[in-house]
C-alpha cells in the first residue's frame, strides 16, 4: 500500500473541513416548525409556559429544554494536540471534532466554545457563569498547571460535571491497559513499580488514578525534563509533581527504570532507550503515548524484551490509548442521572468497564469496522476498538450506577436493567423492535441450521445465538476450519462443545441425507449419483434436508450466492402438503426497512418477480401475520403506478384483483389500494384523493405487483434513506427455512435466528 504524500494528506484534510458547508457541526430543530401553531408553541406565547415552569422547579430544565443532553466543550488553546499554544480562535475546529465524538458516540448534543483568556481564574468565572446552559462542561487542551486551577475552580462554583478529558479520561483508559496488562503479566497494582515520564495534566492524572487502583505512592517514580521529582528539588516543581516527589537526591531516567514493571509515559519522542527497557522486569508494560511518535517504539523495545506488553497513543500499533473509549460513556451515564460531579468512584467504573470489555469476546461490528486486525484479549488487545457498539451500554450504565451509589444523582435510574437496554437500543437500530421476537425466542428451544457454517459472521451470530437466546445452533461446514476461525477471532464457542457439527466431508448420516434428497427428487431427474453429489457440496440442500427429517426446525442460508438458486434448493425439498398443516409454499419476501421515524415493511423483494392477485393476496396476509410479531398493527398499502383504478396498468389490474380477493372473506388487518406510494404514506393526502377510503394513518406496510419496484425501493432506503433492513424474511414456508442477503452482517443473522426461532404455532 502506498502511502498518500504529505501535501495531498493536507489538502484532503482541508478540504474535509471546508465543504460542502465549513466546519463539522450544525443545529436541527427537534420540533416541527411547520405552520403558525407550530411558531406559537416554539416561541411566543407557548415557550413561556415551559420557561414558568423551571422557575418553579430547576429540575425541569431536564424535561423541558435540551439542558440535560447537552455539554460545552471549552478550551482557550493553551495546549492544543501537538500544536501547543494556537490560542481560542485556531482551536475551534479541533472543538468542533470533539463535538462531533459526543454525538457520533454517546448520542450527546455539544456546543464548542472557544475563550480568548488566559487567566486561569478569570476562565474559571466565564465558565461557571454558563452553568444554566449546559448539563456539563468538558474541558479541553488547557495547560499545565492553569488547567488544575481551572477545573478545581469550576468544581467548587458549579453543580453540574466538570471533566478535564485530557486529564482524566487519558487516565482512565491508560489505567483500563494497566489493569489488563498486569492481569495478562500475573502482577498486582500493589506490587508493581512504576516510572512516569512527563509531570503534565495527563500525565500527574494517570498516576493519582494508578494510586486510586492500588499502586503504592512509595513506588511511583515520576521524572520529567530535569531527571526524577525528588524531595528538595525547587527546579520547575508544582505541587502536583511535588506530591510524587521521592526522598533522596537527583537520579536521571536510565537510574530510576532499574526493576521498573511499568512505564508511562506522556513526555516525547525517544525518551526511554532500549537499553533502559532492558533494565526492567521480565514481561515489562510499556504505556509509550507521546504523538505521533512515542517515547520507544514497540519493534525497539520488544528488541530487547520480546515478550513487553505495550500500547502507544497511535492507531497503526495494536493498543491504541484513546481518549474516545471513555468521555462520551462516562457524560452519558452522568448526564442520564444527572450527576452533581464526574467522582472517582464514577471513574472507576468507567476503568472496570472498558478493561472488563476487552477481555469479553470481540463485536462482530467492531471486527468489520476493524478487518484484517486480530482481536482476542492479549498482549495485542488491552482495551476494545473505539467502534465497539457496546461500549455504551456496558460503560455509560456502570458510571450511572456508581453516581447513584455515591449519592451524587439527582435522577436516579430505577431499573437499571432496562436502561442499558435503552443504551443497547439506541445503538443498535433493530433492538427496540427486535425486543418481542427475542422475548419470544427465549420460550423455547429449537434447533436452527446454518448452511454456511464456515462463514466468519455465521460463527459470530452462533455465538449470540447461545448468550441471548435458548435456540441450539447447527453448523453446516469443516469442524476443524470452524474450530481455527473461533479460535482466531476470539471466540469462546468451540465446536466439539457447544455446537452441533454436520461436515459435508464426513457425516455418518451421510447415506440417509442422499437417500432421502432422491426419494424426493427421483421422478425429477436426479439420479443416485447426483443425489450423492449434492449432498457432498451443497450445503442449502444439506440444510434443508434436516429440516425435511425433522432433524432441525429452521435453516438459514443465503451469506453468499443468489436468493433464487437456493429458494430452488428449499422448494425442492420443503415446499408441498404437510401433515396437520397449512401446505408449505413459499408467498414472498419481507423485509423491515427501520428508518429514523420508524419501521416500514417491504414486500416481496425476492421470491416473485410478477406476482399473480392470488399470491398478492397471500403475501398480504403473510405481511399481517409478520408485523404483528413486532408488536406493531399492520396497515397494509398496495403499492402501484395506479392510484385507486386511475390506469389501466398490468400492476393496477393485479393488485385489484388481489384486493377482491381479500375483500371475498374477513380480515383481521387493515389493508387498501392500489395507490401510489405517496398517498400510502401521507394520510392527508390520500383522504384528499379518495376521502372515505378504509385505510387510517400512515402504511406501515408497502405491498408492490413487481419485484423491481418492492426491491428498488428497499434499496433506496437502506442507501439514502439510511434505513437498516432485518430480513427478508421468507414468508408461506411455516417459519422453517429463511434466505439473507451476500450482505448480511452478524447482528442480522442473530435478528433472523430470533425470528426463526419462534416455534409455528406461535407463529401463525
């Protein structure tokens, strides 16, 4: 890979910034503004009732304005990055992407402000003074010491959080490494010896939190620019430094890192040498976090001790310490109680979370955004990727538990369980509407195939199969490749323990799955032979096959190849009479397109590329039974060019046959057309064309005569429309065989399993 010149990497970064509108931030307005009575509820007269309010009570300035999401970002550039001193102005876009991390991570609204003062005392009072705006403040890129003095200050003026993220939240990930690398290393915060280079903010914070963990005062030995921090030593001192200080005399950086089991440092480029690192103890924790380039780099220090631990502030080494993995987390759980202050027991739990995180099995959505990298907990993995989804709910509801068992909580959370499902919610679109099919799938146990075994989002899903629901997974691949991948993307299921394996190389029921794909398939021109071969290589109709024999309930296929070869495989053997039940035929493709607004149905995306009124008829109600598993009321719009016998079109005439088809007997769902795709979704508008018409509200489920437009459509929503699409879900085949889309991540094939998992008579 060839690296991007210099001046191109500039003018990209430039350019990034400048268009298509400058900087990174704007504000929406959360309410509509749309008519008159909109613009007197917003300002005048309205707006005064909810300011009447908050005079009478503060607390609901949470309820009725934006206060409680919100946080300022501060700075006056004193010490900005690597830049240093650039002052207010030259700052602003560095706030800005601060701003940006907090919505992008936590979902927190954040206005960056810049103040031209230096005056730590002066910025103190300008800060407090915007108290009533804001539901916390984060300082950022002030100085040492002035920044010690602007934050004290704020906290003793302000009952609202006050965090230093260069500080603290630099300290709370450095100590989430430590903790993991001791535990790797089989050493204790009490026994260790630790050397610190670098007596700033991030710094002196890094080491009050070591101590908070356990490290012994008496061990720490911190030196900067003037050798070690010793008692008597009046040389560029602070009382910050002075509180390290060790007795005795001078001593220089090669003398004191003699035993040292950890090093930190927060200095600059080339301050600790590999003879140096050589002088430490075996297994040596290397935290070297000066940008870009740090104090050793790994190849260098590993040179002299293969077997260091070591993390750097950059992201092209394993062990990134980045301040991301907390300040988002940690303002989200304070703000959700409405914390007074962020306090240590607050940062604890943010240490304890994102150490417990990394040690837990990787995310399938962390693994994508991070491919090629090997992410199981070890040397390589101290602390999880910026991009794990779970970081938010795993760490922003302990920071929220320990503000409200410290008494620091204003709102306390009553069930925290139910928060972190919120947290999980708000991460993963699918969860809220996902949440009654799981609840279902959880009732029962049944026995879900997976065609491509091998695949690694397969084995991803298998292992959320087994944590979240009682489902029993089954695996169509090699045990022994399967085995490798678990292994090497740090799974905890093994094969031979908590799945069931079918290897199409070498299965004893091999003989009986040909036998039977035969017996099925004899009077349609396959032979023996080919039966043989089939069931040696096709793994859809291995799959389907079991489920025929009642040897799994559901499968899944479809991570690879096209949606109608293997619907060609599953109609083959599973569709036609069943004993007891309705006949097993596929009626179309579902799929759930969540949007911003909410859920809206598609369909059929897949199965027929014409539909006749008769299988529209059935898609409609397969649709109704589908929605209804959501916990939603389906209210069905067939979707057409026509609008309620406007043309005389092939797609108006189909769907207005299927209309009378249903119309022939009761429905228990509500259901219209044919109209244009408009009027499905605005109520006013079709009442206007067609006043009186049966359907109320908006659509929740689009019915079209053709699968270019059903598909053309979902595909426009998930690409410009940002929806996220659970499904398709195969309709008409009794909930016992689904076909995903090539693109389809880990989290859909879980959401497919729950979906497959529902048993038929739940079902419906």
């Amino acid at each position: 890979m060839t690296e991007t010149p210099p001046n191109a990497a500039r003018q990209a970064a430039l350019d990034y910034h400048a268009g298509p509108k400058p900087g990174k931030l704007e504000i929406r307005a959360t309410k509509p503004l749309a008519t008159g009575r909109d613009l007197a509820r917003a300002y005048s007269p309205g707006v005064a009732e909810a300011s009447l309010e908050i005079k009478e009570d503060p607390a609901n300035a949470a309820r009725y304005t934006a206060r409680g999401n919100l946080v300022a970002v501060v700075s006056n550039g004193s010490a900005v990055l690597g830049l240093g001193n650039i002052g207010a102005l030259a700052s602003k876009p560095v706030m800005e992407g601060k701003a940006v991390l907090f919505k992008k991570f936590a979902g927190i609204d954040c206005f960056d402000i810049e103040l031209d003062e230096s005056d730590p005392h002066k910025l103190a009072d300008i800060i407090a003074a915007l108290e009533p705006t804001f539901g916390a403040i984060n300082l950022e890129d002030i100085k040492a010491p002035e920044a010690f003095v602007v934050e004290e200050l704020c906290k003793q003026k302000m009952s609202i959080p006050v965090f230093h993220d260069d500080q603290h939240g630099t300290a709370i990930v450095v100590s989430a490494a430590a903790t993991n690398a001791l535990r790797i290393a089989g050493k204790r915060f009490e026994e260790i010896k630790v050397v610190s280079t670098g007596g700033g903010a991030a710094g002196i914070a890094c080491l009050n939190m070591l101590v908070k963990l356990g490290v012994r005062r008496e061990n720490v030995h911190l030196c900067d620019l003037h050798g070690l921090v010793h008692a008597g030593r009046e040389e560029d001192m602070t009382p910050q430094k002075a509180a390290f200080a060790q007795p005795g005399g001078p001593k220089d950086l090669a003398e004191v890192i003699e035993g040292a089991d950890l090093f930190l440092g927060l200095s600059g480029p080339g301050v600790l040498k590999p003879e140096m690192v050589a002088k430490m103890t075996p297994q040596p924790i290397i935290l070297a976090l000066a940008n870009p380039t740090p104090e050793i780099m790994p190849d260098a220090a590993r040179a002299v001790a293969p077997d260091a631990i070591i993390a750097t502030g950059r992201s092209d080494f394993p062990n990134q310490v980045n301040n991301v993995l907390c300040f988002p987390f940690i303002f989200r759980g304070a703000l959700d109680v409405g914390a007074t202050e962020i306090n240590d027991e607050m940062k604890i739990a943010c240490v304890e979370g994102i150490a417990a995180l990394a040690r837990a099995t990787t995310s399938a959505e962390a693994a994508a955004a991070y491919a090629g990298e090997e992410m199981t907990f070890g040397p390589e993995y101290l602390i999880p990727k910026p991009f794990d989804p779970r970081l938010m709910a795993t760490v922003s509801s302990a920071v929220a538990e320990a503000a409200m068992a410290t008494g620091v909580a204003t709102r306390p959370i009553d069930d925290l369980d139910a928060y972190r499902d919120t947290l999980h919610q708000s991460v993963f679109k699918s969860a809220l509407l996902m949440r009654p099919v799981f609840e279902a799938a959880r009732t029962t146990e049944r026995r879900i195939v997976f065609a491509e075994g091998e695949d690694e989002r397969v084995l991803r899903a298998a292992q959320a199969v087994l944590e979240e629901t009682r489902e029993q997974p089954i695996l169509i691949g090699r045990p022994e490749v399967i085995a490798y991948r678990c292994e090497k993307m740090g799974l905890s299921i093994h094969p031979e323990r908590d799945l069931e394996i079918v290897n199409p190389e070498n299965d004893p029921r091999y003989r009986d799955y040909w036998e039977t794909y035969h017996s099925l398939r004899a009077r349609h021109g396959v032979t023996p032979d080919l039966a043989r071969a089939i069931m040696r290589t096709n793994t859809t109709a291995i799959a389907a096959t079991m489920v025929y024999r009642e040897e799994a309930d559901t499968l899944i296929c479809g991570t690879f190849g096209q949606y109608r070869w293997h619907l060609g495989y599953i109609e083959q053997i599973l569709s036609g009479p069943r004993e007891g039940d309705d006949p097993c035929a596929p009626h179309g493709a579902l799929s759930m397109m969540i949007l911003e607004d909410g859920p809206l149905f598609i369909a059929d995306t897949n199965v027929w590329t014409e539909p006749t009124p008769e299988q529209i008829a059935l898609m409609c109600q397969g649709a109704a039974r589908h929605v209804r598993r959501f916990g939603l009321e389906p209210n069905i719009a067939l979707c057409a060019q026509s609008q309620f016998g406007s043309l005389s079109c092939d797609t108006g005439e189909r769907l207005r046959a299927a209309m009378a088809i249903l119309d022939r007997a009761p429905q228990d769902f509500c259901y219209e057309g044919e109209m244009n795709i408009d009027s499905a979704l605005d109520a006013e508008l079709r009442e206007r064309l067609f006043p009186g018409n049966r359907m109320r509200g908006t659509a929740n489920v689009l019915v079209f005569a053709h699968a270019d437009a059903a598909s053309g459509v979902r595909n426009i929503l998930k690409m410009k429309g940002n929806a996220l699409e659970v499904g398709p879900i195969l309709m008409g085949m009794g909930n016992r065989a689904h076909i995903v889309t090539p693109g389809v991540t880990p989290r859909g094939l879980l959401n497919m399993a729950a979906i497959a998992g529902t048993p038929v008579a739940q079902y419906g």
